[in-house]
C-alpha cells in the first residue's frame, strides 16, 4: 500500500506552518519562462543551517534562507535561477538549489537578489 505524502502528511503539515498562516502574504514563485504564481502552504527560514563536510573531515556550517514547499504545487519541478518574493521579508530571492527529499517535498535552498 503506498502512503499519498502530499495528502496524507504534507498537506496538513504545511496548511499549519506555511507563510499564509503565519504572515500577511503569500510566497510569490516566477519560474524562468513561465507566468508567476502565489505559493500557499510554503514554510520559509531565513536563517536554515546546513553542516558540510570537507574532504578532510573538518565541517563547515553555513546559513542561508530556503523554503520548504509541495512539489505538487508547481506546473513544473522548481529549478535553479527560478525566483521567489516572500512577503514577510520583503525580498526577492533566486533558487540556487532545489533538493526533493523523494516523498513529495522540495527544499529550495535560496540567494537574496
């Protein structure tokens, strides 16, 4: 029996934490070569971390804004150079790299413009 994650888990999970619960506003998403569209139910991080690894074994964290969002909301899968305004910053920020986790999620770890 397969488990429908975008049904089942993420949409009630983001429908709570998403920017159109916690701020006036939604994300507004403009893939390259294709109308912009409002994101509902997408969580934003200003400040996400993420631990990389050197080839050495020392670790190096940085941080940087990403939004976790639904793969299903978009007409195609999101990409790198895509954009993205989040209300509640007031910024414009560029995809810099989207990483699916396989169960229906995407992480867009983002550049301010």
């Amino acid at each position: 029996m397969s488990i429908d994650w975008d049904d089942l888990v993420l949409g009630p999970v983001m429908g709570i934490f998403g920017e159109d619960a916690a701020h006036a506003g939604l994300p507004i998403y403009t893939p390259r070569g294709l109308p912009a569209f409002v994101l509902a139910d997408a969580v934003f991080d200003a400040q996400y971390e993420q631990v990389v690894l050197d080839g050495e074994g020392s670790q190096q964290t940085t941080r940087r804004p990403v939004l976790g969002v639904r793969r299903s909301l978009f007409p195609r899968d999101p990409a790198q150079d895509d954009l993205v305004y989040i209300p509640a910053t007031g910024k414009n920020y560029l995809v810099k790299n989207p990483q699916p986790d396989g169960h229906g999620q995407v992480l867009l770890l983002l550049m301010e413009t």
